[in-house]
C-alpha cells in the first residue's frame, strides 16, 4: 500500500503541472475506482474499502494542488526573472548578455 501510495502522490503532482483539474478529476475518479475494486477483491468489507478510496482520492486532490501551486510559482518566478532581465535593456539601451 505504501508503494502504490508513493505513486499516486507522484502522479498527481505532476498532474498538477500537466493537466487541468477536470482531466485529473476523471483521471482520480478511475484511479479510485480500480482501485476499490482490487481491495474488494482482496476480501475486505465495503465500508474498509470505500474509506480507504475516499483517503486516497483526498491524497490525491491535495497532492494535484500542491503540484498546481508549486508549478505557478515557478512558472510566475520564472516570468518576473525574463522580465527584470529586458527591463535593465530597456532603460540602459544594451541588449542583455545570455
């Protein structure tokens, strides 16, 4: 269990940098649902199931957020870098070395 958690963590932060949020929530949603399915399979109750679905569907959603704000802020930093870098050329009048 911890291994296929490691993965979905990983997954959904990187969906949080790929993929819009109604992708990933139809990605979650089959994510969880299969995975319910292979717990029912292994002989558990209903209701140890469905909690455990709705735990790694929350982890998900979280990680999916994390993933979203960590890539906006690069994203934004990486922005502001670009534009300090042609605003000095601008009020100089040299171009910007690299």
């Amino acid at each position: 269990m911890l291994k296929s958690t490691l993965v979905v963590v990983a997954v959904s932060i990187a969906a949080g940098a790929t993929i819009r949020a109604s992708a990933f929530a139809i990605f979650a949603f089959l994510v969880v649902t299969a995975l319910g399915g292979v717990i029912l399979l292994k002989g558990t109750s209903l209701t140890e199931a469905v909690v455990s679905c709705v735990e790694v569907l929350v982890l998900m959603e979280i990680c999916y957020l994390v993933g979203l704000f960590a890539f906006s802020l690069w994203h934004i930093q990486k922005r502001r870098k670009k534009n300090s870098i042609t605003e000095r050329s601008h009020v100089t009048g040299k171009r910007p070395h690299g």
